[in-house]
C-alpha cells in the first residue's frame, strides 16, 4: 500500500540559544544549521524510514530545490513535487538547552499547490491507501475529499491549529492527530468533546506524558518513553509518520502506537528535523533493549 502525503516542504534554519528570546530581546546564537524540515516533509521521511512507500504531494521553489531531492534520498517518491516560481517555505527555530523551541514560518511554495497536481497524485491511488494532510499547504479539503472518494483512509495531522481548518475537512476525515492544547481548543471550537467527533480513530499526543487514543467512545492511555530531550523539533511529525506507516503495513493501532512512541522518543535526543529521524531498524533494536 502507499502513503499519498500533501505536506509542506521546508528549509529549515536552527538557531542553538541559551534561552527563547522575549519580546525585543536580541540574542547571538551559539550555532547555526540548515536542514529539511516542514511537518510533510517530516512525515514523509519518517514513513519512509519505517518502511512504508510514501508518495509525497507538494511544491518548492526554484530557489532551492534542494530538498526534493533530499526527500528522494531519504525514498519518498518525488515525482508529484512540483518545481514553481516561488519562495521555497522556510522556517526559523530558536531551540533552548532543554530542548524547547520556537519556531517562524513563511509557507512559500507550500501555500500555491495546483488543485489539478493534487488530483494527478491522487489517481494513481488505491482503495485502502492512506492521504494524509497538515495545516501547512493550501487545498486540504480538495485531497481529503477527493481521496475520501477514492476509498482512501484519510487522516488530518491539525497543526499548525486552525479551528476553521478542521472544520473544513471534518467529513472526510477517518483518523485525527493533534497533541493536549489542540485538543481542548478544537474542543472549545467546537462546542463539543472530541469522543463525539465523527473520526473513527483520535490520537492525542501528551508530550512526556504519551498519548490517548480514542475509539468508539472508548479511551485508552500509552506512556511515553523515558529519555533526555535535547531538542523536540519534529518529534510530533516522527510520532505521525511512524504511526501511519505501522497501520498502512497492517499493524494493530495498540502495536503502531508502540513503534510510534519510541520513534519520536529516539528523535527528541537528536537536535535536528528531517535529516535525524530514526529508521525502523534502530526503533527494532530499542524495543529489544
């Protein structure tokens, strides 16, 4: 089977700080690095290090075309990227010694995919796939209506949040994944819990607390794995594509989850985005420790 991910693509700026900056401050940073990032291009590489086949969905400007590229080295299928003329999307992340960050993002090419690319990428799917979509592109609810019409799984990673942004793709949606504050927000959104949303499976990721599963009005609690953070960035993103890349090779939602948690856990000791996800098998040598 095959993951069909719309996701942005980033260049990803990290700046190592003593602290995160408060309002006016100026600070020097203590190292700087360049990598590939956006919360798609995350997925995408993490799906594919956990042995998944991915077929990424998205755009990048002739300014930088290097992370297409990148993406393809890591083994996502490329060929639905598309070369535009805009500003490839970046990001500036301000990442503090405890592994805390802020981030700034200028969404570039991600924000003009064509509609009709979308659609292209989505015909050579098939029933039983998995679409999945973030926050960070335009034409969400075009891919989810339109691979919810193929018979695809879809599923909605909501960040960056957006009330509205769930909203408009609500009814095609058949797995949802947001972490604590997302959760009540969209909660207070809406008006209503999130047991009686329409999606059949809700993951709530609770950081160094786990996650929460909810299914058919029942909710069941993982604990995370036990590790020092040094840098969080993209661990929500492992966790997403590891997940979807375990149910997409059929495992059980309780056995997906497993392999998830110690995925993302093994990302937040690694400073880094994209270029320091894990590959399945070091999450199969840490399951056996």
């Amino acid at each position: 089977m095959t993951i069909y991910n719309l996701g942005s693509i980033n260049v990803d700026l990290f700046y190592q700080v003593p602290h995160l900056p408060a309002a006016g401050e100026t600070l020097a940073a203590q190292k700087v690095t360049e990598g590939l990032g956006g919360k798609g291009a995350n997925m995408s590489v993490a799906a594919a290090r956990a042995a998944a086949r991915v077929c990424h969905i998205g755009a990048v400007g002739r300014d930088r075309s290097w992370p297409k590229d990148r993406l393809l080295e890591y083994g996502v299928d490329t060929r639905h990227i598309m070369m535009i003329e805009a500003m490839t999307g970046t990001a500036i992340i301000a990442v503090d010694p405890s592994g805390e960050n802020q981030i700034l993002l200028n969404a570039g090419a991600n924000a003009k995919i064509a509609e009709d690319a979308i659609s292209a990428a989505l015909a050579e799917a098939r029933t039983g796939d998995i679409c999945v979509i973030q926050n960070e592109t335009n034409a969400q609810q075009h891919a989810a209506r339109t691979a919810k019409e193929m018979g695809l799984s879809v599923c909605y990673a909501a960040a960056p949040f957006e009330v509205s942004a769930v909203q408009n793709v609500l009814d095609y949606i058949d797995l949802l994944i947001l972490n604590e504050i997302e959760a009540q927000q969209l909660e207070v959104g809406l008006g209503i819990s999130l047991a009686e949303l329409p999606v059949t499976d809700i993951i709530v990721t609770l950081g160094a607390n786990g996650c929460r599963w909810l299914h058919s009005g029942n909710t069941r609690v993982f604990d995370a794995i036990l590790v020092e953070a040094v840098d969080t960035t993209g661990a929500g993103d492992t966790f997403t594509g590891f997940w979807l890349a375990g149910l997409d090779r059929g495992m059980p939602m309780e056995q997906a989850i497993g392999q998830a948690s110690i995925a993302a856990a093994l990302m937040v000791t690694r400073h880094g985005t994209a270029d320091v996800i894990p590959d399945l098998l070091e999450v199969q040598e840490f399951m056996q420790l």
